[in-house]
C-alpha cells in the first residue's frame, strides 16, 4: 500500500474509535439545551407570578379602598364638585371687591366731572374777554400803523424840504462867498484909494511942516491935532512904509509929567495907551481894568469881571474892545461902549502874562506861563492854535498886522518867533539877552523888535537880519519887574524904559545915547507906553502911581 | 514526482476528525467564598448536572472556542463564572490553549474516550500558559500561525495579506463554526500554488516538554519531492530512520514514504502547519 492508502485506513480506524461516542453527546447535548430552556421558562414564570401578585394586592387594597370610599368616580365628582363651589365663592368675593371699587371710582369721576366742568365755563368766560381786548388791541394797531404812515409821510416831506433848504444854503453861502470876495476887494480899493488919499495927506503935511518950520521961525504955534502916519490894515506888505533913519523926530522929550495919579487899591502891573490914543488903561492887581481919559486922566471905566490881577492890556485897532491877560490863567475881552465882559478866553493852565488883538479884532494872541501861547478866535470863541514854546511867555507882540508872525520873549532870555498860521517856530533868537526877557515890542514900521531884558539892557533887532542893531544901557537903569514894558516912541525916535528906582530912561534910537532921565516916580516902574500918535507919553509904577507925560510937538 | 494534488477525500477526513471531550468543573473551585447565591447555585448545579459536560470538539478547533460553548451553557443553567479566565488542564497538566486541540490529545498521550479534562476559572497559572485566553487572542494566534506558514511556503506573506478582511475573517469563522467549502474556499490560494516553493511549514513536538522544533526544510530534494522519511532524517537523524520513534499526526501514526509536499497540503492543520509528534514506538 503507498502512502496514502495507508494514511486513509489509519484514519477511517481512528475515527470509528473515536466517533463512537458521537451519537450519546449529541443526545446529551440536547438534553442539556432542554434543561436550559426550561429554567429560563421556570424563571419567566417565577416573575410573572411575582408581579401577578402583587397586582392583586393592589387590585384587592383598590377595591377595599373603594369599598370604603364609595366608588372612586363618585369620590371624584365630589371632590370636584366641593372645589368648583370654593371656586365659585371666591369668585363671588371677588366680584363684590372690583363692585365696591367702581363705585367709589363712580363717585370719584363724577366729582372730577363737576370739577372740570366748572374750570370750562370760567375759561370760556376769560375767551370770550380775551377776544374782546384782541379786538380792541387790534384797531388800537391798526390806528397805530396809519398814525405811523402818515408820520412817514410827514418825514419824507420834512426831509424834501431840509433837502431844498439845504440847497438854498449852499446857493446863499457861495453867493456869500462871491459877495464877501466882492466886498474885499472893494475894501481892497477903498483903502487903495483912503491910502492914496493919505500919502497925499502925508505929502501936504510933510509940505505944511516945512512951511511950519519956516513959520516956526517965524514964531507960530501950531497944534497938530492928528499926526503921525496912518497905517491902516490889512494891507499887503508891500504897501508897508519902512522907518527912515533920517526922519526928524515929531515928538518931544518930556520935561515933566502934566499929571500925576495915584490909582489905588492895589499894586500896578501894566499900562497901555489905546490905539486911537483917546484913552489910557491901567491894571493891577485890584482885578479891576481902569480906563482913563487920554488928556484928562479922569477915570472913566472900570471894568471888572476878572478873578485875579491883570498882567496885561490891549486895545483893539478900533479902540471898540479892550483885553486883559490875567493871572488867573484867562484872557478877558471888554466892550468899550457897553463896559461888558464880551469874552473870556479860558485854556491856558498857567498865568497869562500877554495878550494882543490881531488888526482886524477876529482874533487874540496870548502867552502865559504854561509855555504856550493860544491864538484864539473871537468869532467862534475857542482857542484855534496853541504853540508850544519851552519857557514860560512874559511878553509877546504880534509883528504884522495880519497876525502872522509872533514874536515871544521869554523867561530862558530867548526870544523867538513863530508862525501863528502853522504853529511853527520861524526863529530862535538866544544870546540876545542875559537875563529873562521882559518885554518885546514891535517898532511901528514893524520890522524893528525892541527887547527888555533883567539883565538891565534894552536891544533893538532887525526882524530881516536878526542882528542886534542897538543896545541901550545905563548905569542908572535897572530892569526892576520881570514884566517891565518899554515902548518905541511911535516915530522911532526915542525908546523909553522904566528904570526899579522910579527913573523914566529915554534913549535916542539913532544914537543909542541916553537923552533924558526923569525921577518921577518912587518905586520900581512897571511899564511905560507911547500913546500912537504920539502927544502923551503914559508911565506907571508898581507903587500905584501913573504919571503922563506930554511928548507933543509944541513950543 | 512533484506535484502534489489536493486530495479531497483526505482532507475532508482531517477537516472532520472530532473528538469527545468530557469537561469537568474543578470543585475545588466551587467552594461558597462569599455569596449565599453562589452556594445556591453551586447546589443547584450539582444537582442537574454532576459538574460534567460532554461535548464534541472538533480536532482542528482551539480550546476557546469550546470555552465559549461551555460558557453558554453555564450562564444558561444560572451559574456565575466569575473569573472569565479560563483554562483546562489535563492530570494537573495545564493545557495551551493556542494548540489545536487534536494537537493537545495526541499530545497529552491519552487513549481516553472521551478525553478528560477540568476546566478551571480561577488561579490562571500565568507561568505556564499564555494570558488572557480570548477568542480574539485565539483567532490572532491563529492568523500569525498563518502567515508564518504562508512565509515559510513561499517566502513571502503576501498571499496571507493580499487577502481581504472579509476572507481573513472567513477562515476563522468557517474554522468555529465548522464549514469546511467556506475554508478551503480562501485557502485553496494560500497553499495552492506549486511555483515558488520554498520550505515547509513544519512543527515536530518531542514528548517531555521538549522544545519545539522548527526547522528550516526545503519541499524538494535535488529536484524531487522529499519523502518524511528524509525529512525526518535531517532533522533528528538519531532518531530516523529506525525503530525507536514514529510520527503521529492527527492521531496517526504517518508512513515514511509520504511524500512532504502531499503531506503539507493535506495533512495540515487548519492553520497550513503540519503538526508532528514523535512518539515512542510501541513494538
């Protein structure tokens, strides 16, 4: 047998040895299922009688209860019952609760009800006022609104003939102005013509003095009554007659004053001749201006009005108004005719120590010791210009008849002149004199200046050249009050100056001799003044005393 | 002569060799430790079954599938197996369950129908057998025996793991539940092809707790077909040829002159080892 033969019967032997056992397993194997189904059969049941049990308990304790309790559909109804009925009661209580609340609420509303009814009747009352003052208020607008139209209607009208008038105006202002033109130059003729008529004039006088030379000799007194040149303004400079050396002087050294006054009340300060020499004024410090009678003497004003001494006199060329500086820093301005204040010029802050009207009267210069000096305008009323000037003014004089230039002395010896127009300073002049300057004043011709100085000097300066053309001193002459005035004597001729010792000093202004000395007074002399047409020569000192003095030609 | 042919017939007989077992409680074990219960039980279940089960195993199967069978049984009849680590032993001898059980019987050298065993659930002897004696671990064993098998056949694995896990699977579950078309139908292509054969996968268990031997052997011998005989020979020349010992597979004793590779692809085990155990001869 091969292999495998052998192999085949081994294991056909084998497996009959070992498979014999085959069928009593099997069996054994089913019965062991069997076993097994029927425990768990058995334990199925056990819990099935378990839980049948105890829902028999149940069923039977339930139906004991049920017994007990009537049955459990009956128990049900009644316990529903008994609650709906507490249900139902509290919804009773309820209902009663919310009834009471609506009717206090009733209560409450009827009340707000009248209340609010009562508020509308007294508020259409107050419409139905209201309404009534609208209306009112209305038409009182409305009446309003036509009052305004018509003041409307009345303003334009108004402002139509403002317009027209204004129109007018100007019409008439350069009508004015033509005929002001017109005027001028027909004044301009006129005085062409009175000039002519003067210089013929002066050439029959020049004439009759010769003859009256001649008749002199002959032994003849002739009075002259008006003499002197006339130069009248405003004329143009060129029309100006300088001053001739070579004139014979026409006035006569006093020998003697005619009168002697003594003003009292009060010490002296100034004195002036008027410009038509009818009159003389003094004043001082008894506030009081006093106008004298040229020839006489008598007193015939005293005009009052300032409230401290007067430092300074001066006529206009019409001898229609009279200023006086005063220290109580104004100027005052007096009509002669009338004897009342017409002007005071307040402004300067300082006291005014000179003053001049201009020739034609509009305006005023003065200078005080604030330094300034004010051109004021007599029309208007105002000072126009103020000039600075760095010392204090003791003295001013106006060098042309217009009012152009000034000429100021002051207190630092300077002299100095200035354009009234513009303000500016034209010239300085220093080193003239040592000492503060007291006086300036203007030669008639107007181009000569004669200053008084304390250095007890008198200088007499071309205004063209600024050149100190003469010195006066004398041993015996000392300036004595720092607002001591010396004068020309209106035919340039002589200059007279009032000495601290009362001693009037004359010198001769083409010899620059000293011609005359006349003690008539005892105090310090404070100013002397030439009348222009040159018959009285007017002297005051501070001790109240005046003095005349007649300087006219005669025999 | 060469190439071995699948012999049906014969490897229907291997497939189907079973053998009675009869499988004993340890009573040892069923002492009441703690739980009045398991008094209970441990009454009852003397009372139905004696603590004896006989069952059928089959040759090729392992010892936890059967464990499993048992298990069944025993949750049925009420009692608790506490311990799930189980093992058999066989007069004291604890027995390894990743052997096939017709391995273990013609290892064992009993001539018992049904063979004897005790199972055990408590006091696992952890020094002599593997752990945790699972199905799982079980069928793993079983599938590594495969591959190295496959390796040893053709000298690589991947016929074994070309294949898909549907087949892997099959062969197990064919092999538990004793299908034998549904096996060979996946095995024919691991062991089927002739070409590329290297050597053969081989066991031979000596008696006396001898190591396994396991040795590299080739199908063929300069050309032809190697006979057990030569096989043998190589391996344990002292032994073969001669009179003292034969070759037992399957529980019987094997020819000389069978050819290896016919024997390899017939007589194997499910897992495609063959199995020898050497025994005295008995003359």
């Amino acid at each position: 047998m091969n292999y495998r033969d052998l192999i085949l019967e081994r294991l056909t032997i084998r497996n009959e040895k070992e498979h014999a056992f085959h069928g009593m397993i099997v069996a054994n194997q089913k019965l062991v299922q069997k076993v097994l189904t029927l425990q768990t059969k058995e334990k199925q049941l056990e819990v099935v009688m378990k839980t049948t049990k105890i829902q028999n308990e149940t069923l039977t304790q339930a139906a004991e209860y049920a017994k007990a309790q009537g049955s459990p559909e009956h128990q049900h109804r009644v316990a529903e019952l008994d609650r709906r009925i507490h249900d139902l009661n509290e919804e009773r209580a309820e209902m009663y609760k919310t009834q009471s609340e609506n009717a206090q609420r009733l209560v409450h509303m009827n009340e707000q009800l009248q209340k609010a009814s009562e508020t509308e009747k007294h508020n259409s009352a107050e419409i139905k006022k209201l309404t009534a003052s609208i209306k009112q208020l209305g038409t009182k607008c409305d009446l309003q609104i036509e009052q305004l139209r018509e003041k409307d209607t009345a303003i334009q009208i108004l402002q139509d003939e403002i317009a027209a008038i204004q129109l007018e105006i100007t019409t008439i202002e350069e009508r004015n102005k033509k005929l002001e033109k017109e005027n001028a130059q027909l004044l301009q003729r006129w005085l062409d013509k009175m000039n002519q008529e003067a210089e013929k004039m002066n050439e029959a006088t020049e004439f009759y003095e010769n003859f009256l030379e001649q008749a002199r000799n002959v032994g003849k007194t002739i009075r002259k009554t008006s003499g002197g040149k006339w130069i009248m303004g405003p004329s143009s400079s060129s029309e100006k007659k300088s001053d001739q050396r070579s004139r014979t002087p026409t006035v006569v050294l006093p020998v003697s004053p005619i009168k002697k006054m003594a003003i009292s009340d009060g010490e002296l300060f100034c004195i002036k001749a008027s410009t038509t020499g009818s009159m003389f004024a003094t004043g001082g410090s008894d506030k009081k201006l006093r106008v004298y009678d040229a020839k006489t003497g008598n007193a015939t004003m005293a005009l009052g009005g300032s409230l401290q001494t007067i430092t300074s006199i001066c006529f206009d060329s019409t001898d229609e108004l009279v200023l006086g500086s005063s220290t109580d820093n104004s100027t005052r301005i007096w009509h002669l005719g009338t004897q009342r204040l017409r002007h005071t010029l307040t402004g300067h802050i300082g006291k005014v120590f000179a003053a001049q009207f201009t020739a034609d009267s509009k305006r005023v210069v003065s200078g005080s010791h604030d330094r300034t000096l004010k051109v004021w305008d007599l029309q208007r009323g105002y000072c126009i210009r103020t000039i600075f000037t760095f010392s204090s003014c003791n003295d001013l004089t106006l060098v042309d008849v217009e009012g152009q230039t000034l000429v100021s002395g002051h207190l630092d010896n300077n002299i100095r002149l200035w354009d009234t127009r513009t303000g500016n300073g034209i010239k300085e002049l220093t080193g003239v004199h040592n000492g503060q300057i007291t006086s300036v004043s203007i030669s008639p011709g107007g181009d000569t200046l004669l200053t008084n100085s304390r250095d007890n000097t008198l200088k007499m300066i071309d205004l063209r050249m600024y050149n100190i053309v003469a010195t006066f001193q004398a041993p015996s002459y000392r300036n004595g009050a720092n607002w001591s005035r010396s004068c020309f004597s209106p035919d340039m001729s002589y200059v007279a100056a009032g000495s601290a010792d009362g001693t009037l000093h004359i010198w001769n202004t083409l010899t620059h001799n000293l011609e005359k000395t006349l003690k008539d007074h005892k105090g310090v002399m404070c100013g002397v003044s030439w009348s222009p047409i040159g018959d009285y020569l007017y002297t005051a000192e501070t001790n109240k005393n005046v003095c005349i003095y007649n300087t006219a030609f005669q025999i | 002569m060469s190439v071995a042919v699948f012999d049906d017939i014969i490897s229907k007989k291997i497939w189907n060799g079973k053998l009675p077992i009869q499988i004993s409680l340890d009573p040892t074990e069923n002492h009441a430790f703690t739980e009045p219960i398991f008094v209970i039980l441990t009454l009852f279940f003397s009372y139905s079954c004696n603590s004896i089960d006989n069952m059928e195993a089959s040759r090729c199967s392992y010892l936890p599938l059967v464990s499993e069978q048992l298990l069944h049984i025993y949750n049925g009849l009420d009692i608790e197996i506490i311990n799930t680590e189980i093992w058999y032993d066989y007069e004291g001898e604890p027995l390894k369950w990743h052997y096939p059980i017709g391995l273990l019987y013609d290892m064992s050298g009993s001539k018992d129908r049904p063979w004897q065993i005790t199972v055990h659930f408590r006091n696992f002897p952890n020094e002599k057998l593997l752990k945790s004696p699972s199905v799982e671990a079980a069928q793993d064993m079983f599938m590594s025996m495969m591959k190295q098998a496959d390796f040893l056949r053709y000298g690589t694995t991947k016929r074994v793991m070309n294949l898909s896990k549907k087949d892997q699977s099959q062969l197990w579950e064919s092999l538990s539940l004793d299908r034998y078309d549904e096996y060979w139908n996946v095995n024919q292509y691991l062991i089927s092809d002739t070409d590329g054969l290297r050597y053969v996968p081989l066991r031979i268990y000596l008696p006396d707790q001898c190591p396994v031997i396991q040795e590299v052997v080739s199908f063929t011998n300069k050309g032809s077909s190697k006979l057990l005989g030569d096989v043998l020979n190589d391996i344990l020349p002292d032994l073969f040829p001669s009179n003292l010992a034969i070759p037992i597979t399957h529980g019987i004793q094997l020819p000389l002159d069978t050819p290896i590779d016919w024997a390899s692809q017939n007589l194997s085990f499910a897992d495609n080892f063959l199995h020898l155990i050497i025994c005295k001869s008995v003359s």
